[in-house]
C-alpha cells in the first residue's frame, strides 16, 4: 500500500514521482530499503491508474549514490564500463535539464541497489564454496576443492552449464550468463595480479641519504660544520663537502642496487597470459562463443586450450585429448610436463598435484582440452605466490651488525659531546659561544666513523667483482658477507641440484635367463649393428615420431623421447640419428594414456618389416612371447618364462625406486607383402596382427640427474659446518633417490624420524598469520614442538608447495642454530632456486641465490 505522502504525490496532477535525494552518509542497508520502497510505490502508482511516471535525475543520483556506498565495502568490485557509460549519459542529460526517460523492466531490476547487493553476495558465496570445507579463503596457502567435487555439483554451484554433449561442450549453450557477467566482474574483479604499492623512487632516494641514526648524525656533523662557517667561528670547508658527498654517494648506491634487485614482480607479471582466449557463454540458452581478453575472464566461464597456449586462470578440466600434457616446472617443480586427466580426484587430495587441474601461468605443451575458470587473480595459485613476495625482505647480518655498532657509536659520540659542552660552560675562565659549540661538535663528531659506509661499500664491491669470476652476479652488496655467515643451504631440486631435463641414465637387458646387465656407457653402440643388444634398444627408442630434431640442433617433443634422442645424438651424432628417424612409417599407434605404448612398423632393410613397441614395461611384456637373451641376432632369441617375467619386474621395481622412469622395449620382424594396405588397417586389426608374438629387448631408465659437482659441492659443506636440506615439489621416491646420489642423506641404511617431510605432514603445520608466533596459543605450541624437532633432523621436503617452502626458511630462522645452553639463536639461511615456486622462499632467506637463466629471470 501507498504511504500518505506518496499518494499525495501521485494525485497532485503532475503525474510524475520524483525520489528525494539522501544524504552521502546514508547506510547501505538504509539504501536498499529505499530502494525496495521505491519500486513497491512505483508499482502501486502503475496499478490504481494509467499513471506515466518520469524519474528526474534525483532518481539516478540516489541510486546512482546509493550502489557507489554498496561498492565501498569491496575493494574487490569494480564499476563495470557499461554502468560508467550509463551514469555517464544521466549526467549529461540532467545538466541538460532534461528528464531521464524510464528504462526497461531488465534495466531497472539490473540497477536496483537491493538487487545488486543481494546478488553480489550470492557471487560471493558461490567463491567460497570453491575453497576446501574448513579453510579460510584468505590463507596464505593455496587452498580448493574444485578438484575433488564431482563437475554436476561444481557447475550448479558456479551457477554455469555444460553444452548439449556434455563436458566437451562444442553444442549448444554453455558457461556462464552474459546478463550476469558485468555483476560478476563487480565483485571478482579482473584477472590479474595485483601488483605491489610502490614507494615513489624519488621518496626514496630522499630517505636513503637522509634517514637513518648514522646519517643523521652524519648530517649533523655537516650543519654544525656550516653554522660555524656562517658564523666566522671556522673556515674548513673541506670537511663538510667531504662528509656530505659521502653520505650522498653512499645513498646513491644502494638506492641504484635496490631499484635493479626489484623485477620480482616483473617475472611474474610477465607469466600472465595476454592473448585472447576462446570463452563460451551463453545469452538466454544460446550459444556465444566470444574471443575475451585473459583479464575479462570470471569465474564460471568455460574456455577451449590448445598445445602452446598459456593457461589464462586456474582451471578445472571439463574434457581433454587423450596425452594432454602442461609443463608445471615453474609453479610446483615438477621436472617433466605432466598429463591432464579430467576425472575427478580423491577428497583431501592435494591441489597442486591435481590432474584434473591446470594453474595461471602455467603452459599446454600437448593436447587440447576444454576447462571451467574457478579462481583468478589474486586468488589463482601464481597470486599467492605473488601476494608472499610483497612482504619486505628479511635484514642481512651485516645491516644487523652495522646498526649494532651506529647505535653504540652514537650514544657514545652524544655522551662525550654532552661532557665537552658541560665541561666548557663550567670551565672558570669564559668562553665565546661558538667556541663552546664548536668544541662541544667536534668532541661529538669525532666519534663518528666517517669513512665506514665507503669502506664496507668497496669492500663488497671488490668482494663481488671476486664472486663474478666465478659466474656469480651480486645484486645486493651485503649478501657477500651474509654469505660467509650461512649456517644451512636450502635447495630446490629441478634445475639446482639436478639438470632440469630428462636424460637416458640405464639401458637394461638380458646377459642369460635369469639375469640382466645394466648398461651406462652408450658410446660404443651403432645404429647399423643388429646383433648387439644395446645398440638394438637405441635406435628402438629413438624412432619415434613423437621428437623432431629443430633449428640449432634442439629437441622439440615429449621429454621421455627426447632423453632418447639426446643419448642417440651424443653417441651417434646428430646426421646418424635423423637418418634413423626418417626412415618410413607404414603404420603407427600414437602414445595415449589408456593404453600406455607406442607402436611403429617401418620398412626393414633386409626385407619385410620392422615392428617396435615402446612403452610401460607391464603393457609391453604382455605381448611378448619371446625375448632377446644376450644377443640381438636370431639366435639370441628365446621362449618368455614366468621366471623371466619376475626378473623383468624386479629389474624395473629397482629402477623405479630410483626415481627413474622405466620403459619396456620389443620388436619383431614381419613379412607382409609390398602391396599391402597399411592405411585401412584398425587399431583392432593391429593389436590381434601387428602386437602379438613380440621379443622383449630391455628396460629404459630415464631420470633427471645430478648436475655435475653438485655432490663434491654437498660434501664440502658439510666439511664446512654447513647443513644442506633439499626442499621440492617432486615425488619423495624421487627425492631421497636423488639426496642420496649426492650425500644430502646417507646412502644406506634406515632413515631415522623427521629425515624426509612431505605435504600431508605440513597440512596443519602452517600459523594462521604471515609467520610463527610466541603467543602461548594452542596453535603456537603445537608449531612450536613440531617445527623443533623438523629443523634438526629434516634433510628433505617433497612434494611442497611455495608457500611451504617459506615456511621452512622462517622455520629454520626462528628455531634453527639451538646451542648448548638451549637457547635457539635461529639459523642464517641461504636458499637457491630456479622457478617462480622459489620466489617466496629466496625472498624470505637471509641470502637468496637465484639459479640459471630461469631463476634470474
């Protein structure tokens, strides 16, 4: 019903409602009422007579006042172009005097306050479903259940829809409303990182020269020097000009060194996609397919990914190509692409290693796909990388030292400047004042160390002219000395410790019946030799069509066959192995997932043809009949025994625990005519004709190795009183594999408790703030009589995520270097990486090292 004054209004004969315009400090909830009151009276005008109503611009700039108030509070919306367009066009017409004419019943209900609030929370709501059940959004850690909750569920709850044939969606409608997307992007925000706020590099040149105990007493030395110049009390005017130029060159020069150091968030601005991105929506259940810029992208929206494109947001995958592949070596530390799997994966399971999931930044090296955007910017795994980089930098020891000293100095130098100044006033015989002063600043300043900032600058600077000639760049001169006071090493493994690629490390066959001969040394093996065994399993495993060979001699294609490729090429060159790959293929079965093998058949030269089988050893030994025993002519070949199957097995359970991935490889000779149809042969066809009756040849041991000297380097330290702990995204088995071949833990033996720590014994190991408090909580407690015990005994952490790498160093800073007395004086950490996942952890260690091209960049 109509309010009294309403009615009054309504029947006033002017036949127009006009809303009053509240004042600026009106509540939201205060806005949606008038809001909600606004439409009912508009309504109940409408109904009791034919009465056209006209919204002056009163009406706009309310609402228009009353949305911007709704805003305040979320400083993660943003006003949609097209609402500054509208507003825009109210604006001016009102200046014009004239009315706003009365938008559509879809425009008024888009622009009610009430609505939009009510929505955005709906928005809001429908995020924070996203994030695992019990975890609070706002974590340092990267949190989702996007990969463990079944896609129906998933996709009501983002309030999008798979298309006609399911979650390939290439008919019918899909993805998200456009109605709804320009709210959407009012409360999510655009796809980006939010970059840090930074200081104007000018304030902080000022602060440099200017700030600072050492430097105030510095300049007080060059004031006090130019008052008694003015006054005729002194005529140096060296010392003032010398002190002076000091204090500024010294400024300079760590103001230069700190603007260069600061390309952190550079790099990983650099890692967000630019280029449009195929994205379906639908428009009142009909199909839009749209080309929007990576930014534009909001949560529920659907995209199609092709091999080479960047991944624009965090994803879940609705449907992929069998042998879909992205390269996650930057983000988790993974050493070789890992497949896509859209199924969808185990609850509590974590995240980053979720196959069902692809991350911001992260690259599409094989296959195609189609995904669900869930999280973006800020909130993508590469925004909380970039969010634990904002903070600032932790001091170095000889920052901590000199301020040390600077303070002693001046509470010395203000106590003999206070006895001069005493001593002079009481002094029997009478002074001038400017002799009082002047004696009293010179007693002063003369306890001041002027040369000490330029002497430790050219110190280091030498310092670090000696570690170049070792193809080691200093960015900051006080990491030198750091340097020397290092008491643990934190290293990431891919790419530091190891080469970052895969390389053909063993090639396994049969010496007799029941043994086989590891093989290490490809040198001596040919191409043309059929009848030694090693030479017959390379040229099996580099025929592949998988790999080609590129400009500048560099391997394009799957890292497992581009090991082969590599070994093939130092062994044989680069011409004998193209020779072999360019050989003919009659007929191929292309590596997937389900069936986890490759087959060729190519032209042998001796007549007939040459079939090979590459793949999982399980999936190759079951086609085998036969099998290659000492020798590869025909004479080497022998029944397959179940014996020789379990040595087979036991061989690869050895490589695997290793942390190698093992290949099984067969052949068999075919004479099937010259004119033969390879082309209408089926994959059925295949397998009953082409796969059976194989002859087993050998295992593959593929593995990402040590670099060179990296194990003399680990020894070294320890020599040195240094701990070196190996900290990595990679599978434990592939860890302790790889401490071992390098000293980090011994080789032989039982680990004791707390040697090797993974993600699941993290999982409630992470403070609720940005680092460790001594507050006598539960929680601090709980860290506490974890973390202690973690810091002494841990030699590796796998499967970790960046954040959790962090946490170790502030770990080892806060409760490593316990003494005898039992006091924990806290460890000088040095950290080494090469991928964006180190960032964190290089920024938090008192000396970060960055390795390589990759990690300088």
């Amino acid at each position: 019903p109509l309010s009294p004054q309403s009615r009054a209004a309504a029947s006033g004969g002017a036949h127009e409602f006009r809303t009053r315009e509240p004042p600026p400090a009106v509540a939201i909830a205060e806005a949606v009422v008038m809001a909600g009151e606004f439409e009912e009276t508009k309504a109940a005008i409408a109904a009791e007579g034919s009465v056209s109503y006209v919204a002056d611009h009163n009406k706009n700039v309310s609402v228009r006042k009353s949305r911007q108030m709704s805003m305040k509070d979320e400083p993660q919306r943003k006003v949609s172009k097209k609402y500054k367009e509208e507003e825009a066009q109210a604006q001016s017409q009102a200046a014009q005097g004239a009315a706003v004419p009365v938008a559509s019943k879809d425009r008024k209900s888009k622009r009610s306050t009430s609505v939009v609030i009510a929505k955005a929370e709906e928005m809001r709501q429908r995020q924070i479903m996203l994030y695992e059940t019990g975890k609070d959004p706002n974590d340092r850690d990267y949190h989702t259940s996007a990969h463990s909750t079944d896609l129906k569920t998933l996709m009501e709850r983002q309030n999008t829809k798979l298309g006609k044939d399911g979650p390939a969606c290439r008919e019918g409608s899909a993805g998200i409303e456009i109605a709804e997307a320009t709210t959407l992007q009012e409360v999510c925000g655009k796809n980006k990182i939010t970059p840090p706020q930074k200081e104007n590099i000018w304030v902080r040149l000022v602060k440099q020269i200017f700030t600072g105990i050492f430097n105030v007493l510095l300049w007080g030395t060059v004031l006090v020097e130019g008052a008694l110049i003015y006054t005729g009390n002194s005529d140096d005017l060296v010392t003032p000009i010398i002190l002076a130029s000091v204090v500024v060159a010294a400024g300079l020069l760590q103001w230069w060194t700190e603007l260069k150091a600061e390309n952190l968030m550079d790099a990983l601005s650099s890692m967000q996609a630019s280029a449009p991105v195929p994205t379906i929506r639908r428009s009142k259940n009909e199909r839009r397919e749209l080309m929007l810029d990576a930014e534009d992208l909001l949560p529920g929206d659907i995209i199609t990914l092709k091999a080479g494109d960047r991944v624009p947001a965090d994803i879940r995958i609705l449907w992929c190509t069998d042998g879909m592949e992205v390269d996650n070596a930057a983000l988790t530390g993974e050493s070789i692409p890992e497949p896509r799997d859209p199924a969808t994966c185990e609850e509590k399971s974590p995240p980053t290693h979720a196959r069902n999931l692809a991350f911001y930044g992260t690259t599409v090296v094989k296959g195609n796909a189609t995904a669900l955007v869930f999280f973006i910017g800020d909130k993508t795994f590469l925004g909380k990388i970039a969010a634990s980089i904002k903070s600032a930098r932790s001091k170095s020891t000889l920052e901590i030292q000199i301020e040390h000293f600077v303070h002693l100095i001046a509470v010395v130098a203000v106590v003999v400047g206070l006895a001069s100044l005493i001593a002079n006033l009481l002094d029997p015989t009478p002074h001038p004042i400017g002799y009082i002063i002047a004696n009293a600043a010179g007693a002063l300043f003369a306890q001041v160390p002027e040369g000490l900032i330029p002497t430790v600058t050219i110190s280091l600077m030498i310092a670090s002219q000696k570690m170049s000639a070792r193809n080691v760049l200093v960015r900051k001169l006080d990491a030198v000395e750091t340097l020397g006071c290092v008491s643990v090493v934190c290293s990431d493994k891919t790419g530091t410790l190891t080469r970052g690629d895969m390389n053909l490390r063993d090639m396994v066959h049969f010496s007799s019946t029941t043994a086989m001969e590891i093989v290490t040394d490809f040198s001596k093996t040919d191409p043309a030799d059929k009848n030694t065994l090693p030479s017959k399993m390379l040229r099996g495993g580099i025929r592949n069509n998988a790999t080609v060979i590129g400009k500048d001699n560099k391997f394009i294609g799957s890292p497992t066959e581009v090991a082969m490729m590599k070994a093939g090429v130092e062994a044989w060159g680069v011409k004998r192995v193209k020779d072999v790959m360019d050989n003919a293929t009659l007929y191929e079965i292309p590596f997937d997932s389900a069936n986890k093998y490759m087959f060729i058949a190519e032209p042998y030269d001796e007549g007939g043809q040459l079939f090979s089988l590459k793949g999982a050893p399980e999936r190759v030994t079951m086609f085998c009949k036969y099998a290659y025993v000492g020798q590869g002519g025909q004479g080497g070949i022998v029944p397959m025994t179940p014996e020789m199957q379990e040595v087979i097995v036991a061989e690869a359970k050895t490589l695997m625990g290793q942390a190698k991935r093992v290949l099984g490889i067969a052949e068999r000779r075919a004479n099937y005519a010259a004119d033969f149809h390879w082309d209408s042969a089926t994959a059925d066809f295949a397998k009953e004709n082409f796969l059976n009756d194989m002859v087993f040849i050998g295992l593959f041991g593929i593995q990402d190795p040590p670099k060179p000297g990296v194990k003399q380097a680990v020894e070294d330290c320890h020599a040195a009183g240094v701990r070196v702990v190996m900290i990595t995204g990679d599978h434990p088995d592939t860890g302790i594999a790889i401490a071992k071949e390098i000293s980090i833990i011994p080789a032989h033996g039982e680990l004791p408790p707390f040697t090797v720590i993974t993600d699941k014994d993290l999982a409630d190991k992470v403070p609720s703030g940005e680092s460790f408090v001594d507050d006598g909580s539960e929680e601090a407690l709980k860290l506490e009589a974890f973390w202690t015990q973690v810091v002494v005994h841990a030699r590796v952490f796998a499967r970790v995520t960046p954040i959790h790498k962090q946490l170790i160093v502030q770990a080892l800073q806060k409760w490593g270097g316990k003494q005898a007395d039992g006091k924990c004086y806290g460890d000088i950490v040095a950290m080494t990486g090469d991928g964006v996942n180190d960032a964190p952890a290089l920024k938090q260690a008192n000396v970060g090292v960055a390795m390589g091209i990759r990690g300088t960049e």
